[in-house]
C-alpha cells in the first residue's frame, strides 16, 4: 500500500499538482489513523492532506481509481447460455460456424462473459504504445487503439449478422432479446475493463517520469506546480533566457539606428567638407523604456514576480530607468536593493523583509502607497508593469487611483499568471483590466519570457 500511495503522489506532481514532501507525510500519518478499510474515508484522507487547491481536485479523482481501483469490478452480463435448451444452444453452434476462427473465439469469449487476462492486457498495451503514454488525456484514445486491435468493431458486426441468422433459423425473440442485452453487457463490461488498465498504466508511466525531465517541459510547467527543486532549476535557468534576451534587444537597437535619415545631422556632420556631404547621418530610433514596475509577492505570487525582477536585474543595461516596488498587504520600495550586482542576493533580501502569508493581500493599499509617495516615478515616457493576480481579498481595489497612476503612465502592462475564465471571486481583474493597455498571460516561464521580450520590444 505504500508503495501504491507513493505512486499517486508521484503521479499528482508529474500531472502538475504541487505535493510537499510535509504533505507527503501527513498522508500516510493521516492512513495511519484513518485505515484503509473503509474506501471513501481513505479515499477523503489521501484527497485532505495531498490537495491544496480546490482547481487540482479533478486531478486527484481522476488519479485515486487508477491507483487503487474504483471498488467495483467491470459489470459482466453473464453467459446467455447457461439456461438455453439443448437445440437452442445446438442452433447457436451451428450459427457460430461460419465465422472465422478468430472471431469466433472473441464472440465466445463475449457471450461467455470472459474478461481479459492480465497478459492479454498487457499484450495488447505493448502493441498500442501505451507503455510509452504519459498524459491521461490519451487514455480513452488508448483504450479505443485496444479495442481495435481486438477487433471489436468486427466483433459487433459479426455479433449483429449473428443475432440476424439465429433469428432466421427460428429462435425466440425472447431468447434473441435476452442474447443481445447479455451479449451488450459484455461488451460494454470489456470496454470497461480495458478503459481502465489504459488508466491505470498511464498513471503508473506518470509515476516513473524521471523528475529531470526536459527543460521544454519545465518551461511549460505552471507556477504554482513546480516543486522547490524544480523551482531552483528555472531560477539557473531564468539567467540563461535574460543573456538571450539581452542579446537579441541588443541587436534590436543596433539596427535601430540605421532607421530614418537625419538631414540636419547630416548637413553639420559634413560641414567640414564645405557641404559636400560625405557622412550620412539617420536619426536614432532608440528608446530605452523606463519602467515602473510593481509587483505582487503574497505566496500565490512570490515566484513569477521573483523571475521577473531576476529579468528586470538582468536587462539594466537595456533599460533607461527602473523603479521598482513590492506589495503584500503595503508598498515597498526595493530599487535600492538591486543596486548591486547580485541579483540573488537583492531578491532574498526583499522576501525575507516582506514575509508572505495567505489572504492578506491588498492592492488597493499599496496604490494610495504608490499615490501618497511615489507619482512623480510617472511620466508620458514610463512603462507600467504589475505582476499579479489582481486578487484583492474582496478589500477595495481602488479603482479611482489605479486610473489616476494608468493615465500619468505612456503604456500600462498588467502581467497575471491566471487566465480571463479564472476571474471571479476576490479577483478584481475584470474591474483592472479595461484600464490597462495590455494583459498578458504569464503562468509559465515561456510565457514570461515572451512578455518581457515583448515590453522591451516597446
């Protein structure tokens, strides 16, 4: 049973669900006390101690059977010839004749009510490629490839022309009718069984998934599934894409500068020829942007803005000017932090004055902050970032600064890691969003990349 429960653990996090070894212990403390003898009570411990968040429930539930069964086994219809009278049972031999011998054997098999042994299963699973499946969103087309290579679309024709002859060789309709639904039992209590065998083997590939997996796949990885260690893999990683980034801005203003042609440069560049001109001069289109940044670190949000200041750190060089700020239930101003040269260090140094918490978030706070000590950081050339969830804990979202601060501001980005569908609730992004100039989706590291190569692409 460990070992078992260790699987789904591992299965819950491969499928994206953030499991704490703590909580790994308070499951099996909680089995401890709990038992396993009653299915639902340790159904509901394993789902209180491993599930944090409501949105991973589905997940669990889906996860749970696989590992230890649905507690019903695949319902079976029977064999419809146990009551049948010798020259019944004599007129569906004669019947079953005609058809090939393989086919013949899975319509007996069915109408005998014969599950699938385990070697036949796992037969089956090497032939589809379902040792290799990883995703559970495959398992009912892997379930289908099963049912095909047993031929099940033939069996049900071949069963139906069957139905069809013993009709003709004059069995009862009763004894027809009372074939079929046994038979279409049968069948579908098959379907069931290999439906769940594809489960099951999908959940345990997930439960072997190396942890190292590719860094495509970490990329992908919503914040708030990555563990602690996959967590220190994307901050090494966050340096390479910001040299990436660094680069290609670079190169952008580089060949920015050759935009437009600059007639007055051009004629005082070449006055020392006596107005011949020989130097051509183009004006140059390089605006480095000034950004105000202002970030949400409560723990929902702690990691995607910790990545985006370790951005901002990185790309001094291609920026004019950054203000930045951190907010949790107050403003703080954290410029002065990354003054220096590590970035690692400037980003511990702000979480460990600013602790988090849940539920103690207050944006509408922090913007009279900003208003009260920090406007004149605002002007018609500054970009306005904030990092967020826009959750606000139902407190006032202070509508009327947060529009007072966007129209002081050249362009105003709001960066959220959730989705427009998860907007409701304490969220009060419906109610930011029409005054920012762009939302973007950040809830992933590609995606934050794309939206800070985006911002410093003007």
């Amino acid at each position: 049973m460990e070992s078992r429960i260790l699987q789904l653990i591992a299965a819950l996090r491969a499928s994206g669900v953030r499991v704490s070894l703590a909580e790994s212990a308070e499951a099996f403390s909680a089995v401890d006390i709990m038992g396993i003898q009653d299915r639902e009570e340790f159904r509901l411990s394993l789902r209180a101690t491993l599930i944090k968040d409501a949105r991973d429930i589905p997940i669990f539930e889906k996860l749970f059977p696989l590992f230890f069964g649905s507690g019903q086994p695949p319902a079976m219809g029977g064999n419809p010839m146990d009551d049948m009278t010798p020259e019944e049972a004599q007129m569906l031999a004669d019947a079953l004749r005609q058809f090939a011998q393989n086919l013949r054997q899975r319509m007996e098999r069915l109408m005998n009510g014969e599950p699938l042994s385990r070697s036949e299963l796992e037969a089956l699973a090497q032939l589809v490629g379902l040792n290799q499946a990883d995703d559970l969103r495959y398992q009912n087309w892997m379930a289908q490839r099963m049912m095909r290579a047993l031929a099940f679309p033939e069996v049900r024709e071949a069963l139906k022309e069957l139905m069809e002859q013993l009709q003709q060789m004059g069995m009862s309709r009763d004894r027809l009718e009372q074939m079929r639904t046994m038979i279409q039992q049968n069948l579908e209590g098959m379907r069931e069984q290999i439906e769940r065998f594809a489960g099951e083997r999908i959940a345990e590939n997930l439960s072997e998934k190396p942890r190292g997996e590719s860094m495509d796949n970490l990329l992908n990885r919503p914040f708030h599934a990555l563990s602690e260690e996959e967590k220190k893999i994307l901050q090494r990683e966050v340096k390479r894409l910001a040299a990436m980034l660094r680069t290609r801005i670079a190169l952008r203003q580089k060949r920015a500068k050759s935009g437009q042609l600059d007639p007055k440069a051009t004629i005082r560049a070449n006055l020392k020829y006596h107005g011949v001109p020989m130097e051509i001069r183009h004006k140059d289109r390089v605006h480095k942007p000034k950004i105000v940044v202002i970030c949400d670190i409560s723990t929902s949000m702690r990691f995607c803005s910790e990545l985006m200041l370790s951005f901002l750190h990185a790309l001094q060089g291609q920026v004019r000017k950054t203000h930045a700020f951190a907010f949790i239930d107050h403003l703080e101003y954290i410029s002065e932090d990354f003054s220096g040269s590590n970035a690692d260090e400037a980003i511990a140094s702000v979480l460990q004055r600013m602790p988090s918490g849940h539920y103690n978030t207050d944006l509408g706070w922090a913007l009279q902050n900003f208003q009260d000590g920090y406007m004149d950081t605002l002007n018609g050339g500054t970009t306005l970032i904030i990092v967020g969830d826009g959750r606000n804990n139902y407190y006032d979202p202070r509508l009327d600064i947060f529009s007072e601060i966007t129209r002081r501001a050249a362009r105003t980005l709001w960066l959220n890691p959730e989705p427009p569908h998860l907007w409701h609730g304490d969220s009060d992004m419906p109610k930011y969003a029409p005054l920012c100039d762009r939302v973007l989706k950040v809830g992933n590291l590609r995606e934050l990349t794309e939206a800070v190569d985006s911002l410093m692409a003007g």
